[in-house]
C-alpha cells in the first residue's frame, strides 16, 4: 500500500464528544460503486450519538430547504452523484452551486463532530482471489466491506465509548438485506458470548428518503469511492478532491483500501486455518 493511502488507513477515530462519551450510539452505513463494472465497492457510514444525530437533522433538513441561499428551490432529498451529475433534482446546477452546497453539508457533518469510517476492496482482484468456501466465509467485495464496517465500528466503540450498545442502519437494498442479516446475526451472537459492551441492537434497513444521516453516509462514501477508484485504476496517492481532504484532515475518519496483496494476504490465513473449521464457519453464515 502506498505512503498516502496507508496515512489515510491509519486515521483513526477520534475520542468521541466533548464529556467523553457518545450516547446511544447508531451507525449509518450506504454504499458505492456497487453497480456493475465498477473497480471498487465501497461501503461507508458515519457513527454519532442520539444527540449528534438530533443536531445534524435539524440543520440537515434546513439546509435541504434552502440549498443555495434562495437560488434554488427546495431539495427533496440529497444524493451526491445526482448533485455531481446535474441529475433529477440537480438538473440546471452550475458546479459553483453543487459544491458550495455540498461544502455547507460537509460543514453540517464536521461541526456535530460525527465520526466515519469506509471499507473499499479492488472488485476483479476479490472475485479472481476469493472463490470456494472462502467467499461463503468472507462474501462477496461487498459483504467483506460490511463485515469490515461492522468491526471497525464495534472496535472503536469499545475502546472510546462506555455505551452498551450500537444500532447499525443500512440504506434499504432488498437484495442484500438477507446476507447483511445473517452477517450481523453472527457479530451479535459474538458479541453476547463475549459479554463486553456494546451489544449489538437489531440491524435496521431504511430509505434515505426519510433518514437524512444516510444521505450523509452516502456523500461520504462517494467520496471514498473517487478516492479509491483512482488509486485501484491509476495507482494516484494524491486526495483526489478537497471535500475528501477536509474529512481526512480532522483525523475524525478513517478509510482502508483493500487491493490485491491484502487479498492474498487473508487467502493465506484462510490456507493455514482447519479446514473443518473453515468450513463449519461457512455453513453457520448460510443459515
């Protein structure tokens, strides 16, 4: 891995609000770059309190009504690649509008200090390296990303948080929501045998419509995914844009890029476990 993209793995999340702590503690998690073709998927979310999450929607959703101080009309919801593309709502936008509204989102989600963190994996490498019982045990690109979201995430919680227990949202994806179900099934029963705080509250799937913290989940993994596109594609280090370097200079938000070494990696580590062990791990993840 490149010097620049191991300093942007290496961010960690921060020690959570001012007292200390973060109360009730729910993760919103959206995808990129799962459509067909692409070179990377992406899956990254932002993790907050009741309380952040209270703050970020009331000014979230006053910012939707006047998304470029009186120049355009209300926005019925936010997505980013329609607001990169100049689609639906978007249509007619200059680039000047699109970024400064997307500069006064981002503000929103720095000031009630939400923390992030992204999973990206190289697609073609992860099908050609991932096949047999190992993809049953570690998924597809996109099911290792969640399952790469929901550790990080309970990670961090343990080691900066004294909360009980976190709530994961994902946006609602139909076709995925059995495989999410039976990975999350997993870490909650894990985590009850360990008996080391946060437990696991039921895994939710809602529209971005109506939860406005999955609209900024989802600007935070487009953003992850410009980022990682161009490092999987074209070797690039550099941040490709400023939004994401904002997000990357706080230290609040963390990023790991998975590519072909890493892949080899975790293939030579599944190689070295019991098979029977493999095995039975797969059986247990198809139930």
């Amino acid at each position: 891995m490149s010097p620049a993209i191991s300093e942007i793995a290496r961010v960690v999340l921060p020690r959570s609000a001012d007292n200390g702590l973060l109360c009730m503690l729910s993760a919103y998690f959206d995808d990129s770059g799962t459509h067909d073709g692409s070179a990377v998927v992406v899956m990254g979310g932002l993790i907050g309190s009741e309380a952040q999450w209270s703050a970020f929607e009331t000014r979230w959703r006053a910012r939707l009504q006047d998304p470029v101080e009186g120049m355009r009309p209300p926005l019925r919801q936010f997505h980013m690649y329609d607001c990169q593309h100049s689609l639906d709502e978007f249509e007619g936008w200059t680039r000047t509008e699109s970024d400064y509204l997307v500069h006064q989102l981002q503000t929103i989600i720095l000031e009630e200090s939400l923390v992030g963190y992204a999973a990206a994996v190289a697609r073609a490498d992860w099908d050609d390296l991932i096949t047999g019982v190992s993809r049953e045990v570690s998924g597809d690109a996109e099911g290792f990303c969640i399952r790469n979201c929901l550790v990080r995430t309970l990670d961090w919680a343990r080691d900066r948080t004294t909360e009980p227990e976190v709530a994961f949202i994902f946006d609602n994806r139909p076709h995925r929501q059995a495989s999410n179900e039976r990975v999350h099934r997993v870490f909650a029963t894990v985590a009850e045998l360990d008996t080391v705080p946060p437990s696991l509250a039921p895994i939710a799937f809602v529209s971005a419509a109506t939860h406005l913290p999955l609209q900024a989940a989802d600007m935070f993994a487009w953003e992850v995914y410009q980022q990682a596109k161009a490092f999987v594609t074209e070797g690039t280090v550099e941040l490709q844009r400023e939004p994401f370097a904002r997000l990357v200079e706080t230290g609040r938000f963390n990023c790991e890029i998975v590519t072909r070494p890493q892949i080899l990696k975790l293939v030579e580590m599944q190689k070295a476990r019991d098979p029977l062990h493999v095995k039975s791990m797969a059986d247990y993840l198809k139930r």
